[in-house]
C-alpha cells in the first residue's frame, strides 16, 4: 500500500466508528444473494441475532485503526483464523468476499466512496487477506501433519450419549473411519456440521472439547436451547439432542481455538465458569488432573440450580481425590441446598476474595455479561488483566480493556 492509501483508509475511522455495522449488514445481504452457497459456511444464527455484523464491523475498524502496523492485530488474527479453519474457509473464499465488501463500500458510502477511496480499500483489502489466507494457511498445515490430524470435514460417529443434566448432554466422538485423532489443545473447540431441514441448509456449529486428550475420541457437551426451535441459533444443539442417538455419525473439523491452557509455569489456576461455559474449562481441568498436576486450583461455577448443575459428580469426586482442588458454586436457587461452599447469587469473587491469589492465572468462560463482571470484579480485587484469559462462545464483541 502506498502512503496515500493508508491515509485514504485511516480517514475512514469515523465512518466506520458512526456506520460499520450498517455498512457489514448490508455486505451480509449482498454477500448471500449473489452466494447463496456461502450460507451453509457462515453461522446464520449469528446473522439473524446481529453478533456477526456487529464482529465484521468490529474488525474492520480494528484493521482501518492500524493499517500502519497490522503485527498488532494478531491476537485477533490468530483467533479469526481458528474460527476459519474450523468451517473450512479457503483462499478462493476470499476473493468473493473481496469483492462483495468493496461494492458494499460503493453503495453504502455513495459520492464519498471516490475511485481512490476504493483502490485504497481494494489494496487495504488484498494486504488483510493475504494476511489471513497465510496464517490460516499455517494452521492448516499444522492440523494435517500431526499423528491423527486432518482438514475439512471428517465423519464421527456417536459411541456414547450421556446426560449430564437436564439441560447438557454430552457426546463421545469417535473416527467412523477408525483411525486416531489429533491430541487438541485443552480449551479448543469442534465444529459440527449438519443439516437442518427448517433452514433447508448445511449449517456449521462450534462447540467445545470437554475432555482431556486422549488420542482415542472427542467428548462435546450440549446445551439444550429451550423455547428457540424457530431460532438458528439452538437448532443444532436441540438436534443434537432430539435426533442424534449412539451409532449415528456426523462431520467434524480438526480442534480448533486459541483459548487454550498455558502449562509454562506454575502459578496457581482459578477456573471460573458459567452455565454451559464450563465445557473448555473442565477440559483443562480434566487435563491437569490426568497430568498429575501439582498447582494449585481454584474451580468456580454458577448456574441457575442443581438440576442444570453439570458434571457436578465428576468435580466432587476431583475434588476428593486430588490435593490442592477446591471448588465453589454459585447457584441462583438453592433450594434447600446446603453444601460446603456453595452459595445463592450469581458468581461473586468478592465472596472468596480471601482465597484467590493475585498471582494466579484465571480462565472465564460464560455469556458476553458474565465474562465482563468477572474481569472487572478481577481487576478491582488487583488481578492484573494479563493474568485473565477469556472465552467468549460466537463472534468476539467484548473489548475489555
């Protein structure tokens, strides 16, 4: 990119502070009526609720603030990438979006999308894409070489189907092909893809691996999604659970996700989850116990009762058997229940305040509210936002600061 140009996108800042969203909304509809094919790639869940145009927007403001020097965007590169991967995005994608995303510059902006506002943006574009395209490039690589890895979709079939509350099931994945699977990172995700006749599409789904690696077979645990049949958002996960039994098969990426455990040192881990967000977490939780970890963990988990309450036995039964493990539970409605350390309320640091240690590393994971008030309640308790890893489920929309 010349100088001019770069100048030419940071004096779009602005714009896109005051219209991004209507500028992405309107390339989606672009983007699905001349490519109709791409909706069995994207989520239209997230179409539907806004969080993807609201996650474009976000992005390309992003990119348009440092156009100067892209390096600094690499945290968000490599956790876009993942997600690319994972539905299988390939370079020739980019071109068609290249070239629906210019022309939505064209008919949003009007009289101000000059010939060389669009050159700019063109070439601001292909430097984004070859950026994307090389790394994600890397990670395909990556999957591929390694002992029971692979790219693009590869049937599982269902050996278990178990209930974990009655809200959560979970899912044991085996090779239909019987060979072996890669050994994920703790904390990374599947993407599941499957029919869905009242979309009359293919439609692709991320769901945490909530296992340790064995080398043998993937574990997902699902949610439930009550009262949503007419939403996209559920209609894989309630199709999971209404019409995927023991023996059936289903198409798979390879583990995916850049929210994974960090084993390079021994600082104390608190794990703090909510609802269904416990699924990466219990994963590395699962993991260190395998590893005969000797750190010592901290696990807190809300969610609205007992009966929802997941995996409950297993973190009892850790708990019992492994020195250094303490759990906290946080339920909406006790009723009546009366066990140690658990409390009424919504997650709430502040109540355990005394045993979480400032020098610990802390892993969030729950809906977009609950990962902002743990991380503002962290830091208010004098937890350095270095020390908190967060993962939050769909497009990425918090910048916490």
């Amino acid at each position: 990119m010349t100088t001019e140009q770069k100048q030419l996108v940071t004096a779009t800042v602005a714009v896109l502070k005051e219209h991004g969203v209507l500028l992405t909304t309107h390339f989606y509809k672009r983007l699905f009526t001349f490519n109709p094919e791409l909706k069995s790639v994207f989520n239209m869940g997230n179409q539907q609720n806004g969080r993807q145009q609201t996650a474009l927007a976000m992005a390309v403001l992003a990119y348009a603030e440092n156009i100067e020097d892209p390096s600094v965007l690499f945290p968000a590169v490599d956790k876009i990438g993942h997600k690319h991967t994972s539905v299988n995005v390939r370079p020739e994608h980019y071109a068609v979006v290249g070239q629906h995303l210019l022309a939505s510059i064209k008919e949003v902006l009007g009289d101000a999308a000059t010939g060389a506002l669009i050159d700019a943006w063109a070439a601001a574009y292909g430097q984004l894409a070859e950026l994307m395209s090389g790394y994600e490039t890397k990670l395909y690589n990556d999957q591929a070489t390694q002992n029971g890895g692979w790219n693009g979709w590869r049937s599982f079939f269902i050996k278990d189907k178990i209930q974990e509350s009655t809200e959560i099931t979970s899912f044991h994945l085996y090779p239909a092909d019987g060979g072996p699977v890669a050994a994920h990172k703790p904390g990374q995700y599947l993407s599941v893809r499957m029919f869905i006749p009242e979309l009359d599409l293919i439609q692709p789904r991320q769901y945490s691996i909530s296992n340790s690696p064995n080398n043998l077979y993937y574990r997902i645990s699902v949610k439930r999604e009550k009262g949503r049949d007419t939403n996209p958002d559920g209609m894989i996960s309630n199709r999971l659970h209404e019409f995927i039994n023991v023996g059936d098969e289903i198409e798979v990426t390879a583990p995916a996700g850049s929210f994974t455990l960090k084993t390079d040192n021994e600082k104390p881990l608190v794990f703090i989850s909510g609802g269904v967000g416990q699924t990466p977490l219990i994963g590395m939780l699962e993991s260190l116990i395998d590893t005969k970890n000797t750190r010592p963990l901290i696990w807190v988990h809300g969610c609205r009762n007992k009966e929802v309450h997941a995996f409950k036995e297993s973190i009892d039964y850790w708990v019992s058997e492994t020195p250094g493990l303490h759990s906290h539970i946080f339920y909406n409605d006790l009723n009546g229940t009366q066990a140690e350390n658990t409390y009424e309320g919504i997650v709430d640091v502040k109540k355990i305040n005394s045993i979480l240690s400032p020098d610990a590393e802390y892993y969030v994971c729950g809906p977009a509210p609950f990962i902002t008030k743990q991380y503002n309640d962290l830091k208010t308790l004098g937890v350095k936002k270095d020390a908190i890893y967060f993962e939050e489920f769909g497009p990425q929309s918090l910048m916490l600061a």
